[in-house]
C-alpha cells in the first residue's frame, strides 16, 4: 500500500464524503496521536513542523502520515512562510 499523500484531492473528496455517511465531526474518527496533534496546533493557531516533530517524537514520515489525515479531514492546512512550513487550523 502506497503511503497516504498531503496534497491529494481525490482523498479529501472520499474522507469528507466517508466522514459524512458516519456522521462523524471535528476529532471523531481520529486516532489519539492525531487528536492530540490538532490540540497542538488549535491551542497555538500555528505551528511549525520541526515543532511538532520535536513535540511528538515522530519520524518525519510517520508525521506526514498523520498529518495526510488530518489534511484529508480538512482539519488542518499548511503554509510556507520563508523556509519553513507551519500548520493552522482550517
């Protein structure tokens, strides 16, 4: 299986459209590590990626897995500002 991708619109299509015909809003349907993520960036409004590397102790491809979700959820977008990138609130 190919590793879920940041920027791939046919996923957000089908998550959104999955998430409706369960229902499910905001956090639900998440795993504990992805709903503590999107704490982190809610509780700051933006956060850099090595903050959240260093936060969670992640590798940097297990964050993009998890971060691929929550961008698929249209939870949180990313920005490049200078060099770095930086993760809000959608």
């Amino acid at each position: 299986m190919n590793p879920p991708k940041v920027c791939d619109p046919l996923a957000v299509s089908s998550t959104l459209s999955v998430r409706r015909q369960l229902g499910q809003t905001g956090t639900e349907g998440l795993s504990e590590l992805q709903k503590q993520i999107y704490g982190a960036v809610t509780e700051r409004g933006r956060v850099s990626r090595e903050e959240l590397l260093e936060r969670f102790g992640l590798s940097a491809e297990g964050f993009e897995r998890e971060l691929a979700v929550l961008r698929h959820c249209e939870l949180l977008r990313g920005f490049k500002e200078g060099k770095t990138v930086y993760f809000m609130k959608y």
